[in-house]
C-alpha cells in the first residue's frame, strides 16, 4: 500500500528545535517530489521545504530558508525536516506529500520544480503532525 507516514511533531518553545520524519513506501519514495508543509487552523496550506530524492534537489520557501533543513535517507525511504529557531507563528500541523504514488521522471522533475511548493500539485499525503511554539 502506498503511504506516507509523519513523525517528530511536538511541543518546543520559541528558538527551540524539531526534526520531522516522512516515511514512505518505496514507490513513492524513488525518484519523487516529497515536500513538507504546513496548515494552522484558518489559514492555507503553506509549503515549506520540498525534494526531489531523484537528484537530492532541495527548495524551501523564503520564510524558512535557512533555519530548515530538508533531507532523506535512501536506505529508510525517509525525507526529513530539521526546523530550527521555531517561531509561535509556526506552530502548525505539518503535512508531508508525495507528488504522487509512483516516482517521475527527470525530464518532468525539471519542469515542475518551479511548482514544488505548491500543494495542489500533489496527490499523496500524510496524517499529519502537530507542532506547536511557545513563546
């Protein structure tokens, strides 16, 4: 079964730190678009860091850039998010997606880079985890 699987949320305060992690299924996994993002009740859903695990290409959004940190781990089909210096304002259920069940091929990787933040361009999504700052 095709699935994404988060972990790491939690409670820090302001400055403190977190790591989350987006398990996958192997399919979803290889040669994808997994990015992580983030909903806080009221408003949209914001994306925050995205990789293609094809080529390890990272992009974050501008209000993260910096203090986040998005990897994976091939040998566990895991993506994670290191977030640093956690503001109240993030506090947020934090979603990770896949672009879709299966991978995508370079040349199309190419193309939607441009869009890897967006989240409608994903199909496949996780539970969710729930982060919440303290100031």
């Amino acid at each position: 079964q095709v699935q994404l699987v988060e972990s790491g949320g939690g409670s820090v305060q302001a400055g403190g730190s977190l790591r989350l992690s987006c398990g996958a299924s192997a399919s979803a996994y290889s040669n994808n678009f997994i990015g992580w993002f983030r909903q806080a009740p009221g408003k949209q859903r914001e994306g925050v860091a995205a990789i293609y695990t094809g080529s390890s290409s990272k992009f974050y959004a501008d209000s993260v850039r910096g203090r986040f940190t998005i990897t994976q781990d091939n040998a566990k089909n895991t993506v994670y998010l290191q977030m640093t210096n956690l503001q109240p304002e993030e506090s947020a259920m934090y979603y990770c997606a896949a672009l879709g069940p299966t991978g995508t091929p370079a040349v199309e990787a190419l193309r939607l880079m441009r869009q890897c933040l967006n989240a409608d361009i994903y199909k496949l999504w996780g539970q969710g985890t729930q982060v919440t700052v303290s100031s």
